[in-house]
C-alpha cells in the first residue's frame, strides 16, 4: 500500500513563508499522498481518532488511540436510550464504576461486543466507511495503568472492538503497562512527572509516544531529529465549519518540513485532548508532544485541528472533541459518529486540501 515519494511540485512561496507568529493562512494544497494518512489524538481526541478511522478508512493505513474508548462508545448499552450521552460519556466512557455501590461488574463496562455490530449495521447503511478498509490497518492504543481519568478498563474495550472486527493481532499494538497518570507521553525532562494527571498532559515517562505509534503504523522510521527543518503554521480553519454547535475553533496548526515542499508526504492528523486546545494552552501541544521532530525526519505532514471551549452552543466548557452528541446540541438524531458529523467532516477536508494539488503546479 505504500508508495515510494517522489512526485516533485512548486508550492507558492507566499503560501509557505509565513511563520508560526503570524496571521492564520489558508491551509496549503500539497500534493501529499492520499491513501498513506493517519491519525492519532489522546483522552477526547482518542476517542476522536477511533470515531475518524471507522467512518473514514478508506483513506487510512492507521490509528493511535491514547486513553481512548471504541467507536461510539456511548452507545454501548443495547436499549438504553433513556440516559443523557453526556453522563454515558463521563460514566461507561471513562469510569463505569463510578457511582456503582456494588463492585464493578463488566457489564458497566463499554460493550465492545455490541459496537463492533453496530458498525456493521451504519457500515451497510453507508453511515460509515467499509469495513474491509480495516483489515491491513495498524492500530496503537495506549491506557497508563496511573490513569484514573480514563480507566484502563475502558481502553481493554478498544482493543477488543478491533478484535471484534477480526483485525490480525499483529496489526495491534497496545501498550497498557507503563505506570503513566492521563497524558501524552515523552521522554522531555521539562514535561510532568510519568504517574502525573495535571495540566499540560504531557508526561515524560521516558520515551516518545509519538515517534511509537507513528512507527507501529508506517514501520521503521528514521530517528528523530534535534532541530526542526520546517514550518508551523497557524491556519484559517472556518472554511471547514459547517454548523453552528461544531465547537471547532477559528484557526488550526500544522507542521511541514521542509523536503515536504517539494516532495510528495504522507499526513498524520494529531488530535488534542480536553483542555489541550489554543484557547487553553496555546502551542504547548502542538509543539511539546514530539509529532514534528518524528515528521521532519521522516516526511510526514503533521495536522491539529483545534476545538476551542464554548459554554452554551454547544456545551463544551473544557474544549473537548465531540464523541456524545454536542455537535447536534445534544438532541437526537445523533450524527457524532458518522461520516456527516461536522467535525469529521472538517477534518476530512483539511486532509483532502493537503493531499490536493498546488494550483501554481508547473
């Protein structure tokens, strides 16, 4: 599936030169590869990352999931329709046993079983991509055994919805015994102590997450570099918006290096988590978390996509990435988990703008 990269374009200087201080610019048209993007993100982005890759497959090779849950995982309780997605997000989603009295039977657990049925059900409805697309993709999920914020019984159940739709064990990776609190994870001195859950999110426990899950899906990469080649650029994401709970924020990042400028890259879309936008931490995340030197090494076009917070329309104080229904003000029909919802859809088109064609091409 992979293609050697060599396709050789111009790209308007006046679309690249800017830098990282300045105005929001379009996003760029760079002829990046079109079937080589992944995509990865952590707590409510990880959710994200594995809402994106079954509606989306068809366009990808993989998927990292950081203290995430399954697809749709709200839904998880067949029949229960009476209780408010929000409270199943923050319950079966992150802590099922956290008003239970009585232990903690799986049964409060996200059903795994039930959601893989699910998506076969929204893929034959054309709700989602095919599911087939699945079968030669790599998957990296992650659960630190410190994570009180997302328990590691809800990450098993990621797992085992992959498993669920029969992808080879080798294509798996999942990495559950690293004593992490909730966080990205590096080997930077600077970031939070490993068994940590405080703001920024970023932990270092002595490796790079980033450079790990990237390689999982894409094979041996280069090591990272020390100085970066390329650019990061704040760009105008309202073209994008389509809706007015979309909650997604007026401007985005992304990173491009330089040999991207006149080679054909792959694009690997990092999702934040809760609290971990621009409005909250500016850069720190789009900087701090290792995606850009892994990329720069390694040819690949780093894209995050921004949610900032908003506190009536929608309700989404912590700046969250939709994974129970804000999108559609938390009202049925629920759409957060298919193809048409707004966030995804948004992300789709800043993937196909820089997979597209310079218009300048000579």
């Amino acid at each position: 599936m992979k293609k050697k990269i060599s396709f050789v374009f111009c790209v308007c200087l006046s679309s690249l030169s800017f830098a990282e201080g300045g105005n929001k610019q379009v996003l760029p048209a760079l002829n990046a590869l079109p079937d080589q993007t992944s995509i990865s993100g952590l707590s409510s982005g990880g959710f994200m990352a594995a809402q994106y890759h079954i509606a989306y497959s068809e366009n990808l090779v993989g998927v990292g999931i950081i203290a995430g849950g399954p697809w749709n995982c709200v839904a998880s309780i067949p029949g229960n329709d009476l209780t408010p997605k929000l409270v199943s997000a923050t319950t079966t989603c992150m802590d099922p046993c956290k008003y239970s009295w009585f232990g903690c039977p799986e049964t409060l657990y996200p059903n795994s079983r039930y959601l893989s049925e699910l998506a076969k059900t929204e893929a034959e409805r054309g709700s989602v991509a095919r599911l087939e697309n699945l079968s030669d993709d790599k998957v990296y999920v992650f659960s630190g055994i410190k994570d009180k914020t997302v328990k590691q019984v809800v990450v098993d159940q990621t797992v085992s919805f992959y498993k669920y739709l029969e992808l080879d064990g080798s294509a798996i990776r999942y990495d559950n015994r690293v004593a992490a609190g909730h966080g990205f994870i590096t080997d930077d001195l600077e970031d939070n102590s490993c068994g940590q859950t405080e703001k920024p999110w970023i932990n270092n426990c002595g490796f790079s997450q980033a450079q790990r899950l990237l390689e999982h899906i894409y094979g041996e990469l280069e090591v990272d570099v020390k100085e970066l080649s390329g650019e990061l650029i704040k760009f105008d994401q309202t073209p994008f918006i389509s809706g007015e709970y979309t909650s997604l924020d007026n401007m985005g990042y992304v990173y491009i290096p330089e040999s991207c400028r006149s080679e054909s890259c792959r694009v690997h879309v990092a999702l934040h988590g809760c609290r971990q936008g621009h409005k909250f931490l500016g850069d720190r995340f789009v900087k701090g978390t290792g995606y850009n030197e892994t990329a720069d090494a390694n040819q690949l076009i780093i894209l995050y996509p921004q949610v900032k917070p908003s506190s009536i329309k929608p309700l989404n104080p912590r700046g969250c990435w939709d994974f129970w229904g804000y999108s559609s003000n938390s009202l049925p029909p629920y759409h957060y988990y298919k193809r048409s919802a707004p966030q995804m859809k948004a992300i789709n088109q800043m993937v196909n703008r820089l997979t597209s064609k310079p218009t300048n091409e000579l």
